[in-house]
C-alpha cells in the first residue's frame, strides 16, 4: 500500500496521479500530489516504478502502516536505501539494467534478511522498530511481507 511520496525528491512530474490505475492521488498546486484514497491503492508498486524520482514508497502490505511504523519513516527509508529500490530491482532508471538471468528475475520475489514475520504476526521491521532497534541492512525490502500483512 502507498505510505509516502518524498516532497523532498519529488519533481512535480505528476506520473504517478496518471499511471495510477484507482485514482489514489489528489494533484495539488505546487506541491507533490498527495495520497487522498489509499484505502483505494491495490499495491500494485506502479507509482514507484514510474515514479523518475525514486520519491515514492509503497509497501507490501494490504492494509495501511500505523503511525510511527518504519514504513512511514521517510528518513529511515532513505537512509536504508528502500525509496526507489523496487524501481531499480527492475532496473529502471539511468545507469541501471534489468534482470537478465533467471536467476536475477527470481531474485526479485525473494525476501531480505530479517523480513520473516515477528511478534503478534509482525513483520520483522516493525517488530525491530517497535523494541527500538535499528533496521539492518537489508531488513526493510519490497519482499517484507508479515503475517499480519496478508
């Protein structure tokens, strides 16, 4: 489900208002557009892929986060290296290829490290950040997918 746009990366360009197929943002003047239906977004990672920015997230989960979970935490996205990453996955982008093995396109569906559910069907991020506890490399990847996320 979309949880952020990044105002401090986001150009402007609107891509993701027109790409998106259930109509989740709401344009706005002079700022980046903002998420007005997500109960409405199908997780379906378009908008991030689209986005030429890498300003948007989108996590793996059907319902919204809740305040303060890490997938709401734009500086802890940042700095973990997750805004954009599902789009260069892909290989989208300048200076990026796709997936060209079998191997490299199965390696997109698989989890990272530490992404296994935690507690009460949490998904391990959340379960870290709930204790405190900094996210670990790679702890916080597009394949995070908790029991209680599904």
């Amino acid at each position: 489900m979309i949880e952020l746009i990044s105002a401090e990366r986001c150009t402007l360009c609107d891509l993701c208002v027109d790409i998106c197929p259930t109509d989740v943002f709401e344009l706005r003047e002079n700022a980046p557009p903002a998420i007005a239906r997500q109960e409405d977004c199908q997780t379906c990672y378009m908008c991030e892929i689209h986005c030429p920015a890498d300003a948007m997230y989108v996590a793996p989960r059907r319902e919204p986060a809740a305040e303060g979970s890490v997938h709401r935490d734009e500086s802890r996205l940042a700095a973990a290296g997750i805004l954009g990453s599902f789009r260069a996955r892909l290989g989208w982008g300048k200076g990026r290829r796709p997936p060209r093995t079998f191997d490299e396109a199965l390696a997109l569906a698989r989890t990272g490290p530490g992404a296994g559910p935690g507690p009460e069907g949490m998904s391990a991020p959340d379960a870290a950040h709930e204790r405190g506890e900094a996210l670990p490399q790679g702890a916080l990847t597009h394949g995070d997918e908790g029991t209680a996320d599904r």
